[in-house]
C-alpha cells in the first residue's frame, strides 16, 4: 500500500496531488526522507527552520568541497554556486519551482 492510496488519491498520485502531499507533511512537522528527482527541491524547500539555515550549510559544504558543482548537481536540493547563480536552484515552497 502506497502513502497515496492511504490518503485516497489513488494508486499514482499526480504532480498537483505529490505537491499537496508534500505541503501536508511539512505543515504537519513531517519532512520526507526520500523523494523522487523531480521534487527534490520542493522537497528540501520545506526543510526552512533557521530561515533556511540547513539549505545554506549544505549549499555553503558543497561549495566548499566540490567548487565546480559538476557532481550531482541539484540532488537532495543541494545546487553548486554557479548553478544558483544561473538560477537552477527552485528553492522553498511557493517560489517558481517547477513542480
């Protein structure tokens, strides 16, 4: 049994029903362990406690460690410099995230 088919949404959840979802969980103190790519910063967006302070650690470790943020660029939400600079990074709920 899947957490769609818990919630009644069906055996595959749409986009607008995964972003609900989402939303739910964090509204509730809930975060997600593990997600699909596509929702990856959607995702990370919800984690916000600090203003943001998690995002902005592993944003500031990967530049760190990795300043050309060629490996797994966006995984987990976490983009490399250049990457949010060219605007690829969606960031927390309700920006222009795509998904």
């Amino acid at each position: 049994m899947t957490s769609a088919s818990i919630h009644g949404l069906g055996a595959t959840p749409t986009l607008d029903e995964m972003r609900e979802l989402i939303a739910e969980g964090a509204n509730k103190g809930y975060g997600e362990y593990r997600t699909h790519l596509m929702y990856m910063d959607r995702v990370a967006g919800t984690y916000s406690w600090g203003d943001g302070a998690l995002g902005r650690f592993n944003e500031t470790l990967k530049d760190a460690l990795e300043p050309n943020g060629i490996l797994s660029p966006g995984r987990n939400g976490i983009w490399g410099r250049r990457w949010r600079e060219n605007g690829w990074k969606s960031g927390r709920l309700g920006d222009r995230a795509p998904i």
